[in-house]
C-alpha cells in the first residue's frame, strides 16, 4: 500500500512542470466530478488503486499550487521532503499538546520555533511561541494574548491599529478576541502604500482622550496585495511611547530576513512583541504549518493557560513548554518535523539562496514590464510580488474605468493560457495584477514563459 502510494507521488511530483497551472476541466465537468465526492463512503472497502485513481481526479481539479506556474496569491509550494517527513510523522502519531508524553520529539519542535523567534525573527535570549495550522491562528493567538498583557480581563474600550491592506486575519482575529468591528481602526496609507506612522499616532491619542484604551498596533511585513513592508521601526517606536502591544504580520515576508537584501528591508523586526510566521508560503513547507513567536513566553502562557484534573499525571518536561499550554489547541500532532528534516536534510542555505532567487525573479519581473508602454508598474517590490495594471489613456475617471476593465480582461487571458495562474486585487480603486514569485519550483525559465505570456497578451487587448 505504502509503495502504491508512495509511486503516485513521485511520479506526479516528477511532472509538476509539464502539468497544467490551472485545472482543465470545463465548469459542468468540475460540478459532476464534485457531486460524485459528495457521496457517503460505502459499507464494504474497495480497492486501493482505484481510490487512488479518483483521488487523482481530484486532485487535478484544483489549482496546481505545488507547481511552478502558480504565481497567483502566495503560493505554498510544498517540499517534497517535508511531506516525506509528515508522512513518517502521522504513521508514527506521537502527541504533541504536551512535552512530557514525548519529550525528545517536543524538545525537536521547540528547536524549530527557537530558531525562528531569534534566529530568524532577531527576538532576544527566551523568546519562544508555537506551531500552528497558519498565519490566522498565529495572529488570533497574539490578538489573545495582547488583549490579555493590555487590559486584563476588562476588554471593554480597547482598540486595535492596523491598514487598510493588512490581512482579513487581523480583524478577524480582533473579533474573534472580543473586539467589535467599531473598535477595529484602520490607519492610514502613505503613496508608497505603507502604515503612516503620523497618522497611526495621532488615532491612538484621539481614542486614548476619548476614553478608550489603545492595546494593540499591527504592522505588516510584506503585505498580501503588494508585497509592500511597513516601516516597522518607526512603528515599533509608536507601540514603545504609546505602551501598546505591537504584533508585526510577518506570515509572508518574515523568512526572507534569511537574505542579506531581507534582512535590510526588514530591519525592526527584531523590535516586536509577537511575529506571525508561515513556514508554508516562504519556508515552502506543506499548508497547514504556520507559527507564532514572541518576546515574552509567559504572556503567551498566561493568556492560554487552562488545564483539568484528567492530566494530573502529566509532568512538566524540563526547559521544554507544553505547546497546550501556549495556544488554544490541546491535541495537535508534531508538527515541528516537517520544518526540522528539511532544514536538517538541506541545510539553510539551500533555503537562503531559494529565497535570493525569489527576489532576483521578481525584480527582473518589474524591469520587464516596467518597459511595456501599455501597463503601469506603479512600485518597486519590496520582496518578491510585481503589481501591473493597463495604462489609461489619461487622468479621467473614464480612461480609469476602461483600463479597469481591460485589465480585467488580461488576467483572464493570462491564465486562459493554463501554464501560469496569476490574481489580481484592488489597489486604491484601480483593478491591478499580480505576479507572487515563492514557489521553491519556480525558476527563470518559466518567469521568461510568464513575461511572454503577459506581454503578448497586452498587445491583444484593445487599447484602454
């Protein structure tokens, strides 16, 4: 069984470059595909090849987001070790909420999330955090604990900072934590599409007058729309003066402080009290790792701390913390050995130069079509994601409608093309591409495909 499995993988893993980035199915094929797996499972077994063929079905009808040609969103490309590690890990199914029932392996995840709070993130001696199932609940955690450090078991009054391109995460996370949507405030943008610092601080004095109780600021470290970095150690001053908690959404940009070129964009960082991390965008990890690391590991304890007398006979394990302990999830697997065999087996070079490559790409990306006359490539990439849209024709909201719509009309004639998947967002009312460069997978040959795709796909559509 293992072996038929195992077989399947590779030879799909093998072909990811020749596969389609999208699915080929026509819409009426997908609905029939999708009311066939809604059937209950049968009352006797079946056969394991079979099932293995309808899985592959299945499978082919979804984007290709391990695939080279997925350049749509972030993609999650997935490392082929780390899924030979998850799968030793599930067969084995040792538990994890708790330390002392398999202290070695415990001790083996906390290695990971040590290196990523000081390592990676610059956090100080005894900084620390968890593993999660991603980004989202990464930053509720923080929201959690924020709340809790700030104001106790009072949450009335409190309010929370961040943009107008932070992830939904964020305010959902505040919701989800007790904060009304009316408390969650939205600070302004500068040009360069960046957290204004001036304006961050004069909403927080105006709500402190007005009798509420700022808590939390949230910045962004490479933000899902553009990629962009807010200025983090200006921010991380304003949190210091307003004495607010300050939580930096690093689930995107946070590993490419791994560069020398991330490091510099990246610089303040090292100043937060917690950093969402997600080791399955630029870690090329499997989706479902993400991780939370803070300055202050007994912040994180108090706020979710919560045990029953059923674990009486659970001892403490040394210098390593019970992860039950540190999030709102008592059962949970191992989920540090999918990160820890890969940078074991591959060393964090490998993940360094990976990374390089991604900047390298996207920048030979923005010097491209910056030269296309039709489109307007309105920033430099702060990391690896190039937006573009058609240019209008001129100043006027009509030459601005046009170009909306024509711009539209090239995403979907982009990815008609099947080879490369790309997304679009809304940037200041202006409908705008995007090209997310992370796959591990993805390499200049196929960015070249891309760039040929796209600028012969601007020469088809009428002039906006």
């Amino acid at each position: 069984m293992g072996r038929l499995v195992l077989d399947r993988v590779i030879e799909r893993t093998d072909n990811l470059a020749a596969r389609p980035a999208s699915s080929p199915l026509s819409p009426r094929a997908e609905a029939d595909l999708v009311k066939s797996f809604l059937a209950p499972p049968p009352d006797r077994g079946g056969d394991l090849k079979v099932l293995l063929a309808r899985l592959d079905e299945a499978v082919d009808c979804a984007l290709e987001t391990a695939g080279p040609g997925h350049l749509a969103y972030i993609p999650g490309s997935g490392l082929y070790s780390a899924a030979l590690a998850e799968f030793y890990n599930r067969a084995v199914n040792r538990y994890g909420g708790l330390a002392s029932v398999a202290p070695a392996l415990a001790a083996l995840e906390e290695s990971v999330i040590r290196w990523m709070a000081r390592d990676v993130c610059g956090l100080p001696e005894g900084s620390g955090g968890l593993l999660t199932s991603g980004g989202s609940l990464a930053t509720f955690s923080a929201t959690v604990t924020a709340r809790h450090h700030r104001l106790g078991e009072d949450p009335a009054r409190g309010t929370v900072y961040t943009t107008a391109f932070a992830h939904h995460s964020v305010a959902k996370a505040a919701r989800l934590a007790g904060i009304p949507a009316t408390r969650i405030r939205t600070v302004p943008h500068t040009p360069d599409l960046r957290m204004d610092p001036h304006a961050a601080a004069a909403m927080i004095r105006a709500d402190r007058y007005a009798g509420l109780r700022p808590f939390l600021l949230v910045a962004t470290a490479g933000t899902t729309d553009t990629g962009t970095i807010d200025p983090l150690p200006q921010l991380a001053d304003l949190a210091r003066r307003e004495d607010v908690w300050f939580h930096i959404d690093a689930a995107y940009g946070g590993f490419f402080r791994l560069t020398a070129r991330g490091e510099e964009r990246l610089a303040g960082i090292e100043k937060a009290d917690s950093v969402t991390l997600d080791p399955h965008k630029t870690l090329f990890m499997p989706f479902g790792t993400g991780a939370l690391v803070v300055r202050d590991v007994a912040a994180l304890h108090a706020a979710h701390e919560g045990t029953g007398s059923y674990l009486q006979d659970m001892g403490a394990a040394g210098s390593v913390p019970d992860s039950g302990h540190l999030g709102p999830e008592l059962t949970h697997e191992i989920r540090g050995l999918r990160a820890w065999l890969p940078l074991h087996l591959h060393g964090v070079d490998a993940f360094r130069e990976a990374l390089d490559e991604k900047l390298d790409l996207a920048e030979h990306v923005h010097d491209t079509l910056s030269g296309v006359a039709e489109l307007e490539v309105p920033q430099r990439p702060d990391l690896s994601t190039v937006i573009f849209r058609i240019r209008p024709a001129d100043g006027s909201r009509a030459a601005t409608e046009r170009a909306n719509e024509a711009s539209r009309r090239l995403l979907e004639r982009i990815n008609g093309h099947r080879r490369i998947v790309l997304s679009s967002t809304i940037v200041d009312s202006r409908y705008t591409l995007r090209v997310c460069v992370v796959s591990h997978r993805t390499h200049h040959d196929r960015i070249t495909e891309a760039l040929n795709i796209i600028t012969a796909e601007v020469r088809n559509i009428p002039a906006a």
